[in-house]
C-alpha cells in the first residue's frame, strides 16, 4: 500500500527517538509506498487535491536502527495526488491548521486517514480532555476553562489546594504548564493577564487544574491503539521541574499498567474509537487522566527500548493500518461488483 504522512519537516526529526520515523521505517521495511509531506504543502492543482511531497525510495535492505535508516533514505520530490493513497498518517504538531483540514475532507472518502479528520477537530486541543469527565466521573482532575480572569482568580481561591496547574489551550511538550501556590498569589493576576492576553487584541483560553498529588514521582504515558492500550512508560520529572515531558527534561522508566490505568483504557477507549481517534497518547497520573493527545502521539521508540523482548508497537500500528485499508479495498471492490451486476441487469 502507498501511505502519506503529513508531518513535521524531515530534517527536523530527531533520528534516534522520533515515533514518525520508527512507523515510516515499518512501513518501508513492509516494502509499502512512503511519501511525506507537511501541512502547508497541500495544493490543489486542476481541481484535485495534492501535495509537494517527499518521497522515500524503496530500499532492498531496510537498516536496524532509526538512526541509520534517517541517514540513508533518499528523498524524491514529487507533487503527488493525495486520493491516489492508501492511508494518510497525520502527525503535524499542535496547532491544528482548519485550511489544512478542508483540504483533507476533499478525500476522506477516498483514503483511510488516521487519525480521523472529525476525531482531530473535536480533539485537537486540551479541550477535548477537559470536557472529558463531570464533576461525578471522577476521570480527570477538577478542571476550569476560561478567558474570565476573576472566575480563575475566585477559584484558585476558593481551592482546598495550595497547589494548581495552569496551562494553555493549545500547548505540547510541555510548554507553559505551569505550577501555582497560593501562597504566591501576588503573582496569579500578571500570569492570568499574561496567559489570557495575546497583546494583539485576542484572547486566549486557560485552563486552571487540580494539581494531582504524586505527579512529582511522574506521569504514565500510554499509547492506544483503536481503544486499547499497545505501549506505556513513566516520564519522571528531573530535579528542576515539575513537568514529566521527555522535552522539558524528563527521563524514561519501565511501567507496567496498574489496575486503575487499565480500567480508565477501558472507560474511555470506546469514545475515542467512536470519535475516529484511532492512535492516541494519553498522560495519566495517579489513575487521573491529564491530556489526550491525538495529533502526534509519542513515545514508541522509548517504550521499545524499555521492552526489549516485546513486539515493537510500531508493528501493531502499521498491522492496524493495513487492515483499515484493506476493508476499505474490499469495500470499494464489492461496490464496483454490485455496480456491474446493476449496470449489466
Ligand atoms: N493537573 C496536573 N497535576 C500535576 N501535574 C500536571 C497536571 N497537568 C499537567 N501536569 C504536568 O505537566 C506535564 C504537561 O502537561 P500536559 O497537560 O500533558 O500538557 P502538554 O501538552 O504540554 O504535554 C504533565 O505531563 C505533568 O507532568
Ligand atoms: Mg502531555
């Protein structure tokens, strides 16, 4: 099968850890078609939607590590057609471009896009978790979204806590999630400005949220694969930060899903089938979930190594990947079949 991945520049992979690079490398070694292209390379040209895409050339021996396979794959450019794929891997960084999206809807009926183009709109941002449970799911931390910055104020407030977590709407990697006291509260009414103000007119959404107890011993990261769990691992935050990103200074260890995480997979895996989010990373703390992330979920290269006797994951997503495709194939040969009986008759 031909897939396309629309991402992030190729040479702003980082080859030793990228979870783009250990699926295309699946895909190669599988002898499927790769090309590559980023959000702002699709074009319509006559009517029909393409894009100026790299295209990986076939290799007879794929090499073991990411590391070498990113040094000698070749790159072609080619505009090429995106309905002539099989599949589209999405897997650009936060924020979600809508042009992008409605250049994709002009194929989704012609090409198995993961994850789905309705999925990505609902969920492209921390929204989609913060309105994820109610104040009796008990799935995710208690949770604010406002641009009101006297409600935020009257909240942390009010809070129990000394502790809180402020965050933006549309941040990854950690960036901008930081840790409130009340104790400081001086500071919260030039943060909140801050955060709310773009300072060119505009306003942004923050999220206000229950600091969960123990997220200084780190946060699980688990990978799922069509709602279920394929992968998991703990980020430990280092010693001069509260995050667990891997890109804010986080380190790795081997995790084992506790009774709790499985049963929260369980609770929340049908939504995100049913809502086309068929490979997404989850953040989850103490048994709480924290994030969703479905645009460019990470972690595979990390969970390989820590698991080293396992199925790699990227083997599980790309046997997904072809079965998607192959229903679809078979759905469109049976339409042709029963076309023909029809046209015939
Ligand atoms: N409610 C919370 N309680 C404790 N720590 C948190 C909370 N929310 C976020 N964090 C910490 O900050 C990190 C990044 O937050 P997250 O919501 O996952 O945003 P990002 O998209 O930047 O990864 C988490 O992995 C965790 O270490
Ligand atoms: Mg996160």
């Amino acid at each position: 099968m031909n897939i396309c991945f629309i991402m992030y520049p190729w040479e702003t992979i980082n080859p030793e850890h990228d979870t783009s690079l250990a699926l295309i490398k699946e895909c190669v070694k599988r002898g499927h078609g790769v090309a590559m292209c980023s959000p702002a390379n699709l074009t319509i040209r006559d009517s029909v939607t393409n894009a100026f895409c790299n295209v990986i050339g076939r290799m007879e021996k794929v090499p073991s590590t990411l590391k070498s396979f990113y040094s000698k794959a070749k790159l072609r450019e080619e505009m090429l057609p995106l309905a002539g794929f099989d599949a589209i891997f999405f897997r650009a960084n936060p924020p979600l471009d809508p042009i992008m999206l409605n250049f994709l809807d002009s194929v989704k009926d012609d090409v198995f896009i993961v994850n789905s183009l309705q999925g990505m709109r609902e969920a492209n941002n921390k929204l989609y978790t913060a309105a994820f449970g109610d104040a009796h799911s008990n799935i995710i931390p208690n949770t604010h979204v406002s641009k009101n910055k006297e409600y935020l104020v009257q909240q942390i407030k009010d809070s129990k806590a000394d502790k809180m977590i402020l965050k933006p709407l549309n941040g990854f990697g950690g960036s901008g999630v930081i840790l409130i006291e009340k104790s400081a509260m001086s500071n919260i009414n030039s943060l909140l400005d801050f955060y709310i103000s773009t300072g060119e007119g505009e306003t942004n959404y923050v999220i206000l949220q229950d600091y969960i107890d123990g997220a200084d011993k780190g946060d699980i990261r688990i990978l799922l694969l069509n709602g279920e769990p394929v992968g998991a691992m703990r980020r430990v935050p280092g010693s001069d930060d509260h995050r667990s990103n891997v890109s804010a200074g986080g380190s790795i260890q081997k995790h084992t899903l506790t009774k709790a995480e499985k049963a929260l997979c369980k609770q929340i895996g049908p939504k995100l089938v049913k809502d086309g989010l068929y490979f997404v990373g989850i953040d989850v703390i103490g048994g709480k979930l924290v994030e969703v992330n479905v645009m460019s979920p990470g972690g595979i290269t990390y969970m390989n190594k820590v698991y080293k006797n396992k199925r790699k994951v990227e083997e599980k997503v790309i046997d997904f990947l072809e079965s998607k495709v192959l229903d679809k194939l078979q759905a469109f040969d049976r339409r042709a079949r029963l076309r023909k009986t029809v046209e015939e008759a």
